[in-house]
C-alpha cells in the first residue's frame, strides 16, 4: 500500500489531493471486504497522507460547461437587469472572472472591436487580456451603449464602471452574490455561488477542454502553476494501471 501511494505522488507530485481522494477510496473499499466477510483485516486503517498546504477542490461538486449555460436562460421581470445580469453570468462563465474582479471592470476595458476584455490584475491575480465568446458581442454592445445609460438616467454622479445596480450605481460583490443566488433552485444539492462558477470554469478548461496547464493559468490569473495544478483530474487509465500493479486481480 506504501508503494501504491509513492508511486501515485510521484506521477502526480503537484497534486496532493489525488494521493489523499485515492486512500479514501480505498479504505471504504476495504471497510467493504470486512463487512461482507472477504476479509478479517483492514492493511490500511491507520495509514494517512499527510497534507500539504492549501484547501481541496472537491472537482465532483463542480458544474460542467453544459450546466453553466443553463444560468444564462433565467429570464427577470425587469429588462434592464436581465440585460445586465446575462453580461455578468457570461463573464463568469466563459471568462471565470472573480466578483472582485467583475466590480473593477470599467466600460473601456470591453474592446467590442477586436472581442476582448481587459482584467486588471490584484495582489492575488495576474492581469489579463481574455478573447469574448462570439454570443458575448452583440450582449455587451446592446448593454453598454443602450441598457447601461437607461439605467444611469436618475444618477447624477455618473460611473465608468461596467457593471451598474438597479439604482445604477456600481454594482458591489455583496450584488453580485445575490445575482447568482436567485440561481440555486436549478442546481438544489451543490453550491452555486461565483466563487463555485470560477472553479467550474478552471476546471472545465483542464479538463473537459484539455488546454495546457499553462494556457489555463494564464486565463484564470493565477500567480503559481501549483494552484492551476489542482484542478486535474487524475487520468483514469493511469490510475488503473496503477492499481493493476499493486493489485491485481
């Protein structure tokens, strides 16, 4: 068991996690072998992996790209947050944009002309310049230079920021949460939250899309490859033939 587990840290040696998912794994199955009698011993109870730093990233409790797309299609009563409120979800969901990151976006960092969006970079993400998908165009160029003005029309002081409250005033991170938690009913048994939507997306990007770890690194801002690393899954014809070799059937 000791050398299953070396051999799994060392194929996969920037993500603690897989090594911590897999003796899980195991331990239920050999709890399993005891209860219906295949066995009198568990080989494995008291052994543990003994983790690093930084917090799991449950993959499983993740949204696929499919499932994201349905928070688009939530139709509001009000035009004008219904136009706004697709900006926002579509740039989390193609984008993966933080909250924080979607309230510091101003109007000219959307360069409709070349589908680009500039995201100013933080002490905990990178700048970064992120191509608009196709349906997002037509989107924001009817929000910022119809919806956006209509909803600035009782305001005074007039804001630069892209993203605007019903009062039209710039939208907070407190806003922002509660654009996405109207949400929950479509996705009743996982957290659907921006910070959940962010995962999926990085996520999806590593491994339904299989981009290089370095291409999704530089797309989510991140500052170390350690933390794009967490979001592989283990590929599951490596992970047989390991157990294959330390035990076979």
């Amino acid at each position: 068991m000791v050398n299953f587990l070396a051999d799994v840290r060392q194929s996969y040696p920037k993500n603690i996690q897989t090594s911590i998912r897999i003796m899980a794994a195991i331990k239920k199955y050999y709890d399993y072998l005891i209860f219906i009698g295949e066995r009198n011993d568990h080989p494995c109870q008291t052994l543990t992996v003994k983790k690093g730093s930084g917090q799991s990233i449950q993959l499983q409790d993740l949204f696929s790209s499919k499932e994201l797309e349905l928070l688009l299609h939530r139709e509001n009563r009000y035009r004008h947050l219904e136009n706004r409120n697709k900006v926002l979800i579509s740039l989390l969901i193609y984008q993966g944009l933080t909250s924080d990151e979607l309230t510091r976006l101003d109007t000219d960092n959307i360069d409709l002309d070349n589908g680009t969006v500039y995201v100013k970079g933080s002490s905990k993400l990178n700048r970064r310049t992120l191509k608009l998908d196709s349906t997002q165009i037509l989107l924001f160029d009817r929000y910022i230079n119809q919806t956006r003005g209509e909803m600035m029309k009782r305001v005074a002081r007039k804001s630069n920021k892209l993203l605007l409250n019903k009062l039209g005033q710039p939208i907070s991170v407190e806003g922002i949460f509660a654009v996405i938690e109207v949400l929950n009913p479509l996705f009743p048994d996982r957290k659907l939250n921006p910070r959940s939507i962010r995962m999926s997306v990085i996520s999806n990007w590593m491994n339904e899309k299989k981009l290089p770890l370095e291409s999704v690194q530089e797309l989510a801002g991140h500052k170390w490859p350690s933390t794009t690393e967490k979001y592989r899954k283990m590929d599951n014809l490596k992970q047989r033939e390991l157990i294959n070799r330390f035990f076979p059937i």
